[in-house]
C-alpha cells in the first residue's frame, strides 16, 4: 500500500518567534511510519516535528496547518491511505508579524481564524477504494464525539483518546470502524495500537 501518515503539532505563527500550537508530542505518527514501513508499505510522513524519521520514508516537514494542509493535497490521490495522526491546529492568527511584536505593558489581541479542514477534505475527495483514518482528543462524550466526527467527515476509521494519552507511552484509545461497534484497547501502547492500525488498514 501507499500511505500518508501525519504527525506531530501544527506551529501557527504570531511572528517570527512566537507561535500557538499544542502539546502533541508526535509519537503516535511516528509509530505509524515505522510500522508501515516495517510491513514493507510505501510510507509518506508529513510531520511538524523535528525527531529523525524512520529510514525508508519519504519525508515532508512542514510546519503550520496551511503547509500541512498543502503537501497533504499534493500526495493524496496517489494513496490507499490516509492516518491522520497529526495535531492540527483549529485557529491561526489572521495576521503574522514580519518582525518580533515588543512588549508595550498594553493589553493585547490576537484576531484568529479557522484552519483549513483536513480530514473533511479528505473524506469529500476520496476514492471508494481509499481507506481514511482519523484521531479525536476527547476530554468528555469521547465516544460520542468521535462517532460524529466519523460521520461528518466520512471517515473509514476512527481513534479517540483523551488528553492523558499526549506524550505518553501507553493510554487507553477507543476505536471505531464505520459499520461496526467499538474497540476499546486498555493500557495500550501506542506502537501496539500502530500495528492495529496497519492491519486494518490491509485488510480493508
């Protein structure tokens, strides 16, 4: 198979120094590499992060959620699947300073506009024989909040988490398939749950 992996957190600039992101460590994409590339699929990693990819990858760094957004639609007609593992950010500032903003000791705002939905434009452009998987930090209503995020955005797949599970070795991560009841995985580490992953995405 061709796989797009995403992974890490979206950095949306303030100005040249600053930025609002997330605490998304990326492991989980990078897990997912490894274990594609392991199994002998063609992997495309899209990452934020600056750990070393797995050798045997092919690489694409970005940084905000509009490059991700952009090297994601470069890539994604030529996939049999697409894992969102990637924290995207949801706002970004309207305006980015070219210059580092000084403190003035005056309040201040930071006008902010919604991202680019990935994942939505994924489901409403892919092909019947594309396999979509996306990721849900949930904090309440985990599951039902993912299942809706499944439906609204056509996914194929779909894993939720809660915020116990960023930077961690092991958490407990909730799956559904469409079509089909809930898979709840206790404890799991998250190279366990990559190789879930990747064997569902095969048999499918």
């Amino acid at each position: 198979m061709k796989l797009i992996i995403t992974a890490g957190a979206t950095r949306e600039y303030i100005d040249p120094v600053r930025f609002i992101s997330n605490a998304s460590s990326g492991k989980m994409g990078y897990a997912l590499a490894e274990t594609a590339k392991d199994k002998g699929h063609e992997v495309t990693l899209i990452s934020t992060c600056g750990i070393q990819p797995p050798v045997g990858v092919d690489f694409i760094g970005v940084d905000s959620a509009e490059e991700m957004f952009e090297a994601v639609k470069k890539v994604f007609e030529k996939c049999d699947c697409l894992i969102m593992a990637a924290a995207v950010a949801d706002y970004t500032p309207a305006i980015t300073s070219e210059t580092k903003l000084k403190k003035t000791g005056r309040k201040m705002s930071i006008e902010l506009h919604p991202t680019a939905d990935i994942l939505k434009w994924a489901g409403e452009n892919k092909r019947d024989n594309q396999f979509l998987v996306g990721f849900a930090l949930e904090d309440k209503n985990i599951r039902q909040n993912a299942e809706r995020k499944l439906t609204e955005k056509k996914l194929d797949m779909i894993v939720a988490n809660t915020p116990n599970a960023i930077g961690a070795e092991k958490a407990t991560f909730y799956i559904l398939m469409k079509g089909s009841d809930w898979f709840i995985m206790q404890d799991g580490s998250k190279v366990k749950l990559s190789r879930r992953i990747i064997k569902i995405a095969e048999d499918m």
